[in-house]
C-alpha cells in the first residue's frame, strides 16, 4: 500500500466528519483549474521519503466548508496537514514502515498530477489533484565509520573479548512479576480551568478550549503519571497515538511535572 492509497482512504473520511455539508471525495478524471487555485506540500521523510502536494480549486474557497468567518485557506492547510499526518499513521499501522511529515506548505499549483478527485456537496463539486512522490529512498555511499570498522584488523591471539552490552529490554526478576498487571492508559489533549459558573452554563455545541495548540503532542498517561507523548493518527476509523517520545525509565517513576 503506497502513501497515495492511504492519503486517499483518510482524506474521504476526514472530509465528510470535517466539512460542513458532508462532501464526498470521489476519484475522477483530471480536470481543468481556474485561475486563483491554489496547493499545499508535504515533505515526507522515513522509510519512505518524498514529496507529496494536494492542489484545490479556486472556488472551495467561495464556500464555507470549513466554518463561517474563518481564513479558509489558511484552515485547508491544517485540515490537509492533518491528513497526512494521519496518512503516515495509517502507513505505519499497515505497512510497518515508519513515515513522518518535516514540513508542510503553501506551494505554486503542480503541472502534473497522480490521481485526480472531485469534492462533492449535495449542489457544487470541487476538483482536487494530488502528485505522489514518495517513494523509497534508494541506499546511499557506506558511512565511513562502518567501512573503518570492516577495516579493523582482527584481535591479537589471547586477547579478551569485551562482554556484550546488557540488552535494555532484560528486567529483572522482581519485576517481572509485575509485567501482567493491567494498567489503565488515557490520551490527554489538554486541558483548561474553569469557574464552577462555567461549567455549570454549558450546553450543548458549546466549545471549550484547551490550554495546548492542535499541532503540539497529546500525553499518554498511565496511572498518573506522563509515559510517553506523540501525535493522533486515525487507524481503521479509531484514534490512536503515533509515539514521537518517551520518558526515561527513570523519569517515569517521578513526578508528573518532571518528565520532560
């Protein structure tokens, strides 16, 4: 499965939840643009490295599918970030190959195209064109450092062979025993203080806003303390964390505030 067929199946269900109107993304033939279109790129690197940019029509931006009194290019680049984002997820949770988004941007419309679709809405249609070029990274020269280390002579006869590095997987036995108790694990977007008044107001479609930005990492917690923090990412239409760093074995016996 290539990132193009993952970017498709997460782009057709985050379009409908995200949207307003629910519009339906469709694979069509490549179709002329009007003049004001605009694109997006994401450099990809990883087990498979690359570019890969999304084109949009002119006129998506005449409707408000991504909220009123919004910068709706501005919104269509996060929603299109977090596609791909999600997209490397879904590689990952597929594939096991380990992709990551470095850079995502405004970019000059593509002359060529991979796939061509149509957003569709109950009375308008928009295109979209996307040019995949993500592929594997073909090998490189040897590092030197592992060619001097071919080039080491071998040990002189009756030296001693240094022990092997304790792998940092082994526990110990004491430990063990614990390795079976179940733990409750919990995502944390964020969060926010609020008066008792507040709180008591709220209703229905009210919003309340965390104290984290949607680019920043979400916590794993276990127990009460953080064990790790990465990005969400969809996996067969469920959440799911894509770990981007990990607290010390240390560091995950102490307090919350002293992780990271």
């Amino acid at each position: 499965m290539s990132f193009l067929d993952c970017w498709t199946e997460i782009a057709t269900t985050l379009f409908a939840q995200a949207l307003a109107g629910e519009p339906e993304l469709v694979e069509s033939f490549p179709r002329p643009l009007e003049s004001g279109s605009f694109g997006f790129a994401a450099a990809i690197e990883g087990d498979e490295a690359g570019r890969f940019s999304i084109t949009l029509d002119a006129a998506v931006l005449e409707s408000p599918l991504l909220g009123e009194g919004v910068d709706q290019k501005a919104a269509w680049n996060e929603l299109l970030r977090e596609v791909c984002e999600a997209a490397a997820g879904e590689i990952l949770a597929k594939t096991g190959k380990k992709l990551r988004v470095v850079k995502f941007e405004a970019v000059d419309v593509e002359s060529q195209v991979s796939r061509a679709f149509q957003l569709r809405s109950a009375d308008r249609a928009w295109t979209v064109l996307v040019r995949d070029e993500v592929r594997v990274p073909e090998p490189g020269p040897e590092p030197e450092s592992r060619a001097a280390a071919r080039r080491e002579p071998p040990l002189p006869s009756g030296a001693v062979t240094p022990a092997p590095p304790v792998s940092p997987g082994v526990v110990s036995p004491g430990v063990e025993l614990l390795l079976d108790v179940e733990l409750e694990a919990t995502l944390r977007f964020g969060c926010r203080e609020m008066p008792l008044g507040e709180i008591l107001e709220l209703g229905p479609g009210d919003v309340v806003e965390l104290d984290r930005h949607i680019s920043d990492p979400v916590d794993l917690i276990v127990g009460d303390k953080i064990v790790a923090r990465g990005e969400v990412v969809l996996v067969n239409g469920n959440f799911g964390l894509r770990v981007t760093e990990v607290a010390a074995p240390r560091n995950r016996l102490e307090s919350i505030r002293c992780l990271f």
